[in-house]
C-alpha cells in the first residue's frame, strides 16, 4: 500500500498531498 512507501501511515496524516 501508498501507506507503507510513506513510512507507516502515520506521515500520511502530516502530508496534505497524499489522501488518507
């Protein structure tokens, strides 16, 4: 998943770019 690229999911929440 986009979520584990970003690092986790918790990031996913910092970045606006990237929809939950």
């Amino acid at each position: 998943m986009r979520y584990a690229s970003l690092g986790g999911g918790s990031r996913v929440a910092l970045l606006p770019s990237v929809p939950r």
